[in-house]
C-alpha cells in the first residue's frame, strides 16, 4: 500500500515540472501542498463570516489574516490534519470575541 502511494506521490509532485529523487521526498511535498491547500480553504470559509456588531466580515474588519492560520500534519499516515485557527478581536475588550471564536470553529 505505501509503495502504492509513493508512486502517486511521485507522479502528482512530478507533474509540476520538478524532479523528486526519492519517494520520501515526494511524501514531504505532496504534504505541503496539502497543508497549503487546507490553509487557503479554511481562510476563505472564515473570511466571510460576519461580525455581530457591525455590517462588516470579518477579513474586512481585519478580525482573521491567512498568516494566522497554521495547519499541520496530525501523526505519521499524513492523512489527518491539525489547524490552529487565531483572530485578533477588533478592541481589546471585545466582549463578543468568544461568539466568533465559535463561529470560526463552526464554519
């Protein structure tokens, strides 16, 4: 089954135009392609999220920026992601930052 996947990995990565030597190697950028896919997807979920107070989203409101957002591979098969998803309220005492918190999470 690994050598299987290798051999995707090999052939998707290669596509591109770039030369993978080993299929490790090929296992690292399929990985990063994947995590920098799941980045952008969950930034254009979140971004249009609107805030309760105002008429605004909140990437307008500069609430959520895709560099706040890290995904990471989750144990060893590669198949299970983690993201970190943070926000920056719009004042410092914003006393509806844990609703969108949860509206992010939701999404």
């Amino acid at each position: 089954m690994f050598s299987f996947l290798k051999d995707k990995l090999v052939l998707a990565a290669t596509q591109d135009g770039s030369r993978i030597e080993k299929g490790e190697d090929a296992l690292n950028v399929s990985i990063d392609r994947v995590v920098e896919e799941l980045k952008e997807n969950i930034y254009d979920q979140i971004r249009t999220i609107r805030d309760p107070e105002k008429d605004n989203n909140l990437e307008e409101l500069n609430v959520v920026d895709e560099n706040l957002i890290t995904v990471y591979p989750f144990g060893c098969s590669g198949d299970k992601f983690v993201a970190n998803i943070e926000f920056v309220p719009t004042v410092q005492h914003c006393s509806l930052a844990p609703l969108i918190g949860t509206c992010i999470c939701c999404t």
